[in-house]
C-alpha cells in the first residue's frame, strides 16, 4: 500500500456512490429482442462493472434463467418490461445467492405479479423497491463511513495495510451476517419442487 494511504480511503469513501440501478422509467414499455435486453442492460449497468471487460448479461445466462425456472418464457422471443425487471433481480441476487434461493425467492414473485393486469404488479412493486434502495444507499454509505472510522481509532497504531485489513474484515463480517439471515429468510418460503440447491451462477455463464 505504498502509494495508496488509509488517509485515502476516506476520500474514497466520500466520493463512492452505491451501485447504480435502473430507474424505473428508463425500463422499455415495448418488448425487446434477447439482443436488444443484453445491450439495455449493459448500458444501465456499465457503472457497476470492475473491469471494463466484465460481462452483465449474456444470452447464455438468460437462457439458463428460462432453463432454472428464473424467467417466466419469452413470447415468441420477445421480453417484456416484466421479464427486463426480474433480470434486474437475478442480476443483483446472483451476486451472493444460489440459483436454488434465487428460484425460491422469485418463484412466488413470478407466479403472483408476472403480466398482472390489476392490483400490484411488477412495475409498481420496482418503483417502490427502487425507492427505497435509493433512500437505504444514504445509510449503506453513512455506515461504511462508521466502519472507517472505526478501524482508525482502534488500529491507530497500525500501519495502513493492518488499518485497511481490519475495515474490510469488518465489511466482511457484515456482509457475511446479512447473507446468512437472508438464507433463513429465503428459508421460511415453500420450497421449488426442482430447487438446485447446489447450483451457482459461475457454473451457468
């Protein structure tokens, strides 16, 4: 860490955004074409890449959704705005569940709002649940900025590397606590008939 201080991450910090979202009115209204949700996706989400390499979405994984049981089928190889919004969730979940809990988690959500014509449907529950993540980023961020804070005064006397180490041990830890509630929570719902509990997201890219 020779060129890069503890002093630094603060500024970080300060300068870091949670990651970006797709806003719900910049999701298409008419269907879409496997290779035009590919390239809307990359473009919504490009700001959430590490590398400039990496790739969101593929129509091998949204062929593997339809195969898991993730994605309701297209219609006749066209998505709809319903299908762009599950895809987002997949998107976000995948990133630290199974593609046995996403099933599971998603299942009911498919079955209960997928193409509903009345009451709640899927784009008036992303509009809610987008405002909400917005309003929860201000105190993902005032958190981790505790967490900072906290490694600095109690690894005062460390060394940067040692002070950096502790902060991400302690977002780790953070981390690792929510995954394991959000298993419980997944736990509580009726369990999919063909689960692949075993089943991660590497294994179908």
């Amino acid at each position: 860490m020779n060129a890069f201080s503890f002093e630094d991450i603060k500024r970080l910090i300060t300068d870091w955004e949670c990651p970006d979202n797709i806003k719900p009115e910049d999701i298409p209204s008419i269907e879409l074409y496997m290779d035009q949700v590919t390239t809307f996706m990359e473009q919504q989400l490009a700001g959430n890449k590490r590398y400039g390499d990496d790739k969101l979405l593929t129509k091998t994984m949204i062929n593997n959704y339809s195969k898991n049981n993730l994605l309701p089928p297209s219609n006749k190889k066209k998505y709809s705005k319903d299908h762009i919004i599950m895809l987002i969730y997949i998107y976000y979940l995948k990133n630290f569940l199974s593609i046995g809990d996403i099933q599971q988690l998603l299942n009911p959500m498919a079955e209960q709002y997928f193409h509903t014509e009345s009451g709640n449907n899927m784009e008036s529950i992303y509009r809610e649940l987008y405002q909400l993540e917005r309003e929860y980023g201000v105190k993902v961020k005032e958190s981790i900025a505790d967490i900072y804070e906290t490694a600095e005064s109690n690894m005062q006397e460390q060394n940067d590397y040692l002070k950096t180490f502790a902060m991400i041990a302690m977002l780790s830890y953070d981390i690792y606590a929510k995954k394991q509630l959000i298993e419980k929570l997944i736990d509580t719902f009726p369990v999919v008939a063909d689960k692949k509990t075993d089943t991660k997201e590497s294994k179908n890219k």
